[in-house]
C-alpha cells in the first residue's frame, strides 16, 4: 500500500484528499506546515509527496529543498500559483510535477499514479536472489527457505537501500540520512544495532555475514 504525505494549509483540502485517497486505497499523512511536513516525512517514509507552496512557517520550496537533502521521493506541487516562474521555481528545486488549483481530483490522481510508476523500481531489478534469501522490491518482501520474513520498516529501509546498490559502498551517512533524515547522519549506532538485526534474520551465519558486509569506518555493502 502506498503512503501519501498531503501538505497544505487549507482544512478542506487536507480533508478532501484524505477522502479520495484513502476511499482508493492509500495510507495518507497530513500536514498542515512545512515542518509538520519534514517531520512526518522523515518518520513515516512516503511514497509520494503533495505539497502547496504557500505554507506557514517555511514555505513549500524550502520543503522540496530539505526533501532532497535526502530523499528521492515523489513530489506533485499543488498551489494556486499560476505564474511561470512559481512553476520553474518549484521545479528547479526538485520537485517532479505542478498542479494548478482549483484541480480536478480526476487528473491530481492521475498524475499520482504516473509519479508512482516513473518511481517503481525496473522490472527486471525487482527480485534480488542469493543463497539465503529473495527480496522483492516491488512487494517489498522478503522471502527465506520458502517463509516470508518480518522485517520492520526501518530495517526494510536499510535492505532495499542496500539492495538497490549491489556491491556497491554505501556510506553511513548516506544510509542514517535517507533511513532516518538529515538530523541522524552521525548516530552510527543506529547502524550497527540494525544491520545486526537484519543479519540475524537473513544471513546464514550472521557473526560471518557473507551479504551484508561492513566496511568498517566507511559504510555497508550489498554482495548478492
């Protein structure tokens, strides 16, 4: 199921949003301010960020800003401002999609959908096998001997982080950010409580890991 995070000001909207996409299906977030919005996002992981531009406190493209300081996630701008240069503001800053208000809920689903397609793994990435285990990035699920295994969102996370990246480094920093948000980057604790998790639960023999390898003072790797 999809996560939604809806941001904008305006009770009615937040409202009617919420209606509509949990009517189809979506887990939805409401955030009524761009930190409210930060917040959730960093907490809850969306998978898709509709966002107004004109918030109280910091303003919808300091919010796309402190998004892409660590994530990739999906961001449709949903504003009554209609001028170019809202637009190309919004867009160089990083967001994927601008929808004008007033809208159609028709077409803003419509190119949530198209924002959820174009950030869908490819298909011939979605399964990841090695000896001990199958992940499916598209169901996001992990398979072991047969059994799915139970991994918590946040060891999820780190997986299809990992996953994503076979044999490749992928610093500490980059990990705590994108798992937890840019205000975590030093807790490598973190790291290594989790990491020893997920070892439990997949590796084979998890003090001799031979998939989730630690570069030590560096980061971690996936080997497949």
């Amino acid at each position: 199921m999809d996560r939604v995070l809806v941001v904008d000001d305006e009770p009615q909207i937040l409202r009617a949003l919420a209606i509509n996409l949990r009517a189809r299906g979506y887990e939805v977030d409401l955030a009524p301010s761009g930190e409210d919005a930060l917040r959730l996002a960093a907490d809850h992981h969306p998978d898709v960020v509709i966002l107004d531009l004109g918030l109280p406190g910091i303003s919808g493209i300091e919010v796309i800003r402190g998004l892409r300081g660590w994530s990739g996630v999906p961001i449709i701008i949903l504003s009554a401002r209609e001028a170019e240069a809202d637009k190309i503001a919004a867009l160089d800053a990083g967001a994927d999609d601008y929808v004008t208000k007033p809208f159609g809920a028709g077409e803003l689903l419509a190119r949530l959908r198209a924002a959820l397609r174009r950030a869908a793994p490819a298909e011939e990435e979605a399964t990841v096998a090695t000896d001990a285990f199958t992940v499916d990035l598209s169901l996001k699920r992990v398979v072991r001997d047969g059994e799915p295994v139970h991994l918590t969102p946040t060891e999820w996370h780190l997986v299809e982080m990992l996953v994503r990246h076979p044999g490749k480094l992928v610093s500490q920093r980059q990990l705590l950010q994108e798992v937890w948000g840019p205000t975590y980057e030093s807790e490598t604790n973190y790291l290594r409580l989790y990491m020893a998790q997920i070892r439990r639960k997949l590796e084979r023999v998890p003090s001799q890991p031979r998939h989730f390898i630690t570069e030590p003072g560096m980061g971690y790797r996936f080997e497949p």
